[in-house]
C-alpha cells in the first residue's frame, strides 16, 4: 500500500474508565462496549474535513466523535454490541440497541432516551456475541429474532422477550458467530472449529476444522466468504463453503478480532481484488492491515492490546483497545485528524515500551521476579507471556506461570473451570529445593482419570477387592487429599492419619508437615494480596531426600480418627484427644492495602462533572480546576502514593512527603461534598492515607481538625469521619466499597498516628459500616472490602495495637466476629465470592486465636461450625481455590475444638 494510501490516526473516543471491548458501526452512528460496564452511543461531529482537524486533539474528549447516549444497567462488562434497524425485529418495530455482558445477561435498550427495554436472561456464563436472524426464516415468518453466543458452549434464539431455541453441539465456549445473507449462521468455538447451522438457526449442517487453537473472531468477506480470527495467531479466510483460501500469518500474539471492508472505488488500488481489505487486532498490541490473498500492506501500533475492529461505510477503521480508547483511522487525506494526534499516540507506545524494556532489564539485573531472580525459580518452570491467560484452560486447576511485563514478577495463575477464568494464585518465590518420592523428584508425571499427576498411588481396601488410585500433586495437603480419597471411597474416617502418613512418606516429605500443614509450596497461597501480588513471609521448605517408587499400601486398621480423637493409640493427638493440626492460615498479622491506582483521566473527569453541578460555596475554583493546576497536581502524585504503600514503616518515614498540606486542603473541600458526589473524595482520600513519610498525608489526615471523631454521633462534615459516616447513610454502593476500602487503608496505615486514630475508633466504626456488608445492595466489591477491614482489625487485635484508653476497644473483637459471620451469610454463593470468604475466614480465624476460649465458645454458639462446613462441602473436590477454602476452614474448626472440646 502506498504510503498516500496508508491508514492514519483520525480521531480518538474518549470516554470509556476501561477496555472498548465491543465495537459496532450501524446507521445510528458508532456503537462500543467496555469492561467499565456500559455501552456508548458516539455520534460523528461532522463528515467534514473540517471538523475532524480542529477537534482531534491529543486530549480531547471525542476527537470530532460525542457520546449521545451512554448505556448503564449491566453489573459486569459489556462485549458485543448491536444494533437491529427499524423492521428487523417485529418485538422492537421502531430498532433498538442490544448488548451482551459477563453478567450473563443480554440488554435491550431504546436509542433515544438510552432505557432499557428488557433484560434476557437464560445463558449460564459470560455472553460472548450477538447477531440478527432475518425476518422469515425458518420458524420466525412473523419477524426476525436476537442471536446470543456464551462461554457455555450455546447459541441462543431470543423472540419475545424469551428464548426460543438452543443451538448446542460445540464442545467449547462459543466466540463469535456470524448471520450469512442466506440466513445460515457460523459460529467459531473454543473447540476450535466454526460449525454452520441451518437459515433461521435451524440444525448444525455442515463442521470446518478451522484452526488449531480457539476461533475468536468472524467478519464477512465481500465477495469471498468468510473470515477466521484465532488463538493460533492466525487469521484464515474461507469461501462461502468452507473451502480454505488464505492464511493470514504475521501476529506475534491471540488474534481477538477481524473485520473486512470493500473500499470504495477511489481506493481501490490500495486493496485486494475487488477493492476488499482486512482488518485484525491483536493481543500483540498492533491492528494488520491485509490484502486478502494474504499480503500484510500496513501495521498499526496501539498503547495496549486490541479487542474489537470495524469498518465503516466509507472506509474508515475504528479500533477498540484496552487503553479505554476507541481510535478512528482512515486512508482519505481529506480526513485526517491534526498529525500532532498521531505523534502523541507514537510517543505514548513508545514511553510505553521503554517502561516495559526498563522493568524487564531491572528485573533481569535483580535476578527476576519472584523472589530472587531465575535461580531461584522452580526448575523447568515454563514461563509465558501474559496473552496466554486470554484462553480457557485445559482442565481444572490447570496452572500457568506469567511474567509481569511492568514489575518482572513471575506470577502463578490456575484455571478455575466453574467460573470459567483464571485466578490468580500469587506470585512465584522460590522453587523446590529437592523433592522425590514416587519415583523420585524428576520423575515423569502420570496419568490417571483424564488427569495429569505429579504421584498415583495403590491403596489396598479390603482382601480381595483390587486397589483404589489416589492421585495428588505436590503442593497439594496430605490431610485432604486423605479426607477426599476416604469422602471418594466411603472409607471410615479413623484411616486418615494412617494415609496421610503414607503420603508423607512416600512423597518426600515424611516428617516435613503434620495433619493439615501444607507441604512444598512453590508459591504464595495464602497470605496473597489480590490487589498488589505481593505476599506474606513464610519459610521457605528443607529439602527432601528422594525416594523410591512406593508400593501399593495396605490399610489395615488403626489410626486416630480426626472427627473424635479416637481410635488406635498413635501420636497426632492433643492432650485433649482431638487430632493435632498446625493451622496454616491463621492467626494472620499482615494488613493488607487496596493500593490500586484509578483511572486518573477519568477521576479528574468525574470531580470536574460534580463540581459543575454544585453550589459556589462547595465549589472549587477554576484555578483549582485548571489544567495542570492542583487537582492535576494531586492526581498526578497517587501513583507515587501507591508505589510507595509497601514500604517499611522506617523507610517511610525517612522519605520525603508525596501528599503536601494543599493537597489536603483540596481534598477537605472534596470530602465536604454531598453523598451523591462524595466517591471520587473517598477515592483519593484511601490512597493519601498511604503516604506514611513524615510529614505527609496519612500524618497529615491524623490530626484531629482533619480525622474528625469517629465516636461522635455525627461527626463534623469535610473530615474523615464526617465523609465515612456520610458514605455509609448513602445508598450509593461505590461509596460503601472506598469507605471500607479506606477504612481497611487507614487500619493498615504506616503513619502511627493514623492508625491510632482508626484503630481507636474501630468500635463504632463497625456500628456504622457492618450493614454496608449484608445490605441488599451490597456487590461482591463491598463484601471483599469489608473482609480486608475486618482482617487487618483482627491482626491489630492480634498483635495487641487496639488503644487500651479507648472506651470501646474491649468490643471490638466480638463485634468483628459478628460481622464476619453475617459477611459470610450474605454471601450466596461463597465460591463465587473465593477472595472475599477466604479473607473473612483468615480474619474470624485470628480473632478466635487471640480471643481464646471465650470467643470460641460464642463462635460456637453462634453457629460458626455449620456456616464453616457449608463452604467446605461446597468446596469439597475442586481446585486450588477450593483447597484453599478447605484448608482455612479446617483451621478455624481445628481452633475451635481445641477450645471449647466441640468435636469438628
């Protein structure tokens, strides 16, 4: 492609707080949807030259493109976007828009007042793509009808407002889909092959083994076919058989998504036969422009991975990116936006690559990530590029090892296959330092129940009856595997210990763990932060001698029962009779931060949008507001706030301040603002808390006219209590999630004098926030905000730090036990809610140890038991969230026993 003729930036669509994952040109204008749960409506300033050169700036909010309408009602993020035309759907006569979401749900909305007309339901996991069937077909003479696609491996055929039809037969999450003019519908799968089902969504007819790997994306190709985008790294292009007629190879990553457009006569020449070109976006960052016989003409860089492309009638391409910017471009010189659009874009990729190329170069002179560099890494640890997380796993609990592309960490992620994603487990700090059993140490996996394992052994049950298979990896607790195998087998439970002790000895790690300790752990479980990826201290395991191969094993009786303390007369007893388990989850004494930065555009957005609206006494001035004035000024030093929130608490406060005392002064006039206006104040407020050097924020907030009193019945407006106690009468949830938020900062904060004044106010505190958690508008966010408070008030309970003078300190530990136990009857569904029920556990668990007896006892009483053995059931058999879930929960019942004689 001639330069003249080649694709440059026209304009950029800002608006969006995250990823445009959705894209969509249709007669209405231009339709995105993105991970910050809403859908826009944009429409084009002006078709003019004019108007795209004197509004495409670097910063602008459009870029000669304004939002008419911005969709909002969906509770997770929003794919796929349609819109159905006047007369295409007999339900909707006058169109309407349409969206799919992680939420499961597929929304109709009307375009001119942006309500929503109906939410379908019915699809079991994350809507993946969407499509019109057209009017006549096969069973819907009277109108057309809504195409949905979904991680749960269907399509669905919506009429009335319900679904009418289920199309199944791929053995993988469906994709994407595709309407041929004919009325046939293809849809590409995670099973790697695109089916083609019969006009009106009738019967599959016809199955393409289109890739090797995962088929993502599918375009029209004037005039050819078809179009296939793939995990492979491949785009493919078919005729309207199925018949293969090019391979597109170029992309270094997951192609998500291809789009073709045949140019108009006047570019002709620039595309392929019939004037046809093709367009790919990546995970390796870049959009491929292509001739269709397979010829690479142009690549496009972009600052972040590219979800979505499209293009519009007169040939311009509009990309969607996980910067939360929707580019246009366009080969028409009459378009073009002002060059210095394209040099900003250029220098931020650039900027961009340097900080990745500087993190990965500091992480190589510092030995890695990880904890020590790559000698201290796992042998034979297959490190990846972060792009492979975008694919389903094999099978459940299946592990992947990413480098962190900006801290150089290796971080360990596994397949959770019921919530269909990976989670991730935390980062890598060392390998095993020798190992063995069942063979050996570098012994070649086995096989057993469709399952890859590190050990299988032979455990005889009875005379006569052939062996049973126990299958475990390492890392994996002896004490569970041993409960599951009896669970599994209906084993008595007296044969647990006598199991587990030949686990131990025949994987190496005889007398390395007790009942329930973890064995070799390569990698931070417990004790992760979800929000920073760091970990808490734990020792690393001794190396254990190999040995060899074990033989089948004979359960012969004996053994003491864990359930009763009874049964043979071996050690693994307490004094009491009860089984000794050495927890290890708890008591936890490490705070946890939420020292995530937000989106600072969107923020400095957000406060400006509120301001707009409020009186002139609550108003802050345009001074104040001016670009690059001091409310930039005090966004622009968050991020510094954060990456500083992990240091020591000596090396904090022998740093130089980030938060100065007009930056508190501005944020005092935010955190005075009303409830409905008050987040974006909370929001700065948890990450000033932070900054624990002397003389900066978090002791800066502590003094008294600041922090306010929190004992007060209302405390004073514009200080920190008056802003927590205002978010928590609100109704808003985003108020309830950065107060808990704040509140658990605040708690965990390396200025003295701070946490002091929360710790000391703790009491009615909890009195205020605890029905934030079990409110019926209360999100998974606010419940896992309020189980990081409650774990980093129960390490300060633990570790003693409550104020002695306080008058209501003595409460605080039955009252955090309280909320604990209601957080975790609110939670419907605890394994969805993994993070938030581990924490809580972690934090029930470490006030019952420091509570004794006593606390046990109304733990008990209380009920705890059975909410305990509810989550554990559910977890019983899962993967390595679940196991977690079960190992927290054996030790909190393990503490109880041991206190109050109640057998577990």
């Amino acid at each position: 492609m001639d330069t003249e003729e080649q694709f440059h930036l026209r304009a950029e669509l800002h608006g969006h707080d995250e990823d445009v994952r959705g894209i969509s040109i249709c007669s209405l204008g231009l339709l995105t949807g993105s991970r910050d749960k809403t859908a826009k409506l944009w429409l084009e300033d002006s078709p003019g030259p004019e108007a795209s050169s004197s509004s495409a700036t670097p910063h602008g909010d459009t870029g000669g493109y304004s939002v008419a309408q911005t969709l909002v009602g969906h509770t997770d993020f929003v794919g796929p976007v349609l819109y159905a035309p006047p007369g295409s759907l007999i339900d909707y006569p006058q169109g309407v828009i349409i969206t799919g979401s992680r939420d499961k749900t597929i929304r109709v909305w009307e375009p001119q007042t942006a309500g929503c007309l109906a939410v379908l339901e019915g699809h079991e996991y994350q809507v993946t793509a969407l499509g019109l069937l057209p009017p006549g077909g096969p069973g819907h003479a009277e109108g057309g009808a809504i195409l949905s696609a979904s991680l749960d491996k269907t399509l669905r055929i919506w009429r009335g407002g319900k679904c009418v039809s289920t199309l199944t037969g791929h053995q993988g999450p469906v994709l994407c889909l595709l309407v041929l003019e004919g009325g046939e519908v293809l849809s590409g799968s995670g099973d790697t092959s695109v089916k083609m089902w019969a006009p009106g969504g009738g019967p599959c007819i016809h199955t393409i083994k289109a890739h090797t790997d995962t088929v993502r994306g599918m375009c029209m190709v004037p005039g050819l076919g078809f179009a296939t985008a793939s995990h492979d790294l491949s785009v493919r292009v078919w005729d309207s058989r199925g018949s293969l007629l090019a391979e597109l190879v170029g992309h270094s990553a997951i192609v998500y998504t291809v789009a073709a457009v045949e140019m108009p006569s006047a570019r002709g020449p620039a595309a392929g036969p019939g004037g046809v070109l093709l367009a790919s976006g990546s995970e390796d960052n870049t959009v491929r422009i292509w001739r269709p016989s397979g010829e690479c003409v142009q690549v496009l860089e972009h600052p972040g991975n590219i979800w979505a492309v499209d293009f519009t009638p007169r040939g311009d391409l509009v990309t969607g990116c996980s910067d939360a910017v929707a580019r246009v471009w366009t080969v028409r010189p009459e378009a073009r936006g002002d060059p210095a659009l394209e040099r900003a874009l250029a220098n931020l990729i650039s900027e961009r690559k340097a900080a990745k190329e500087a993190a990965a170069a500091g992480g190589d002179a510092a030995g890695g990530g990880g904890g020590g560099g790559p000698a201290a890494l796992p042998p034979g640890l297959k490190v990846e590029d972060a792009f492979v997380l975008s694919q389903p796993g094999a099978r459940d609990g299946e592990n992947k090892f990413v480098r962190d592309g900006a801290t150089g960490d290796v971080v360990a992620y596994h397949w959770d296959s019921k919530a269909f994603q990976w989670e991730k487990i935390g980062v890598v700090v060392s390998g095993p330092q020798g190992g063995g059993g069942g063979g050996g140490g570098t012994s070649a996996r086995k096989f057993f129940a469709g399952r890859e394992w590190d050990f299988v052994f032979d455990v005889d049950i009875g005379e006569g009856l052939p062996p049973k298979k126990l299958a475990m990896n390492r890392g994996d607790n002896p004490y569970l595997v041993a409960q599951s195998f009896i669970t599994d087998n209906e084993l008595p439970p007296y044969f647990v210990e006598q199991i587990v002790q030949f686990i131990l000895q025949n994987t190496g790690q005889s007398g390395a763990a007790k009942p329930g300790a973890d064995a070799i752990v390569d990698i931070t479980g417990g004790f992760c932060d979800p929000f920073t990826g760091g970990s808490g201290s734990r020792p690393a395991p001794r190396p254990a001698a190999a040995t060899p191969a074990a033989p089948p094993m004979s359960i012969t009786g004996g053994g003491v029962d864990p359930f009763t303390g009874g049964g043979g007369g071996g050690g693994g007893q307490t004094s009491s009779g009860f089984p000794s388990h050495t927890p290890t989850h708890i008591p936890c004494h490490t705070s946890l931060t939420f020292d995530n930065v937000p989106n600072l555009e969107a923020l400095g957005r957000k406060i400006r949008e509120f301001n707009s609206s409020l009186s002139s006494p609550q108003q802050l001035s345009e001074t104040d507001l001016a670009a690059g004035g001091p409310l930039d000024a005090l966004l622009q030093k968050l991020p510094g706030v954060a990456a500083a929130a992990t240091a020591s608490s000596g090396a904090a406060a022998a740093r130089t301040p980030i938060i100065s005392t007009a930056d508190l002064a501005l944020l005092q006039r935010m955190l005075v603002w009303p409830p409905d206006k008050l987040f974006p104040a909370l929001d700065i407020a948890r990450l000033t808390v932070l900054d624990g050097a002397a003389g900066g924020g978090g002791e800066l907030l502590a003094a008294p006219v600041v922090a306010g009193d929190l004992t007060a019945a209302s405390p004073t407006p514009g200080t920190l209590a008056g802003a927590l106690a205002a978010a928590a009468a609100s109704s808003l949830p985003a108020n309830h999630q950065l107060a808990l938020r704040l509140a658990a900062n605040a708690a965990a904060a390396s200025s003295a004098p701070l946490r002091r004044w929360l710790l000391a106010g703790a009491s009615p505190l909890l009195d205020r926030l605890a029905p934030l958690l079990v409110a019926p508008t209360a999100t998974k966010a606010v419940r896992l905000s309020g189980a990081v408070l409650l774990g980093n008030l129960a390490a300060a309970v633990g570790l003693k730090q409550l104020p002695s003078e306080a008058p209501q300190s003595g409460d605080v530990p039955l009252q955090a036990l309280s909320c604990g136990l209601e957080l975790l009857g609110a939670c419907a569904s605890p394994l969805d809610e993994s993070d938030g029920v581990y924490r809580c556990l972690v934090a029930v668990g470490t006030l019952l140890v420091a509570g004794g007896a006593d606390l046990c006892q109304i733990a008990k009483d209380l009920d705890i038991n059975d909410r305990i053995h509810s989550i554990m059931t559910g977890a019983r058999g899962g993967g390595t969230t679940e196991q977690k879930l079960l190992q927290v929960g054996i030790d909190v019942t393990s503490v109880i026993a041991r206190s109050t004689g109640v057998q577990i």
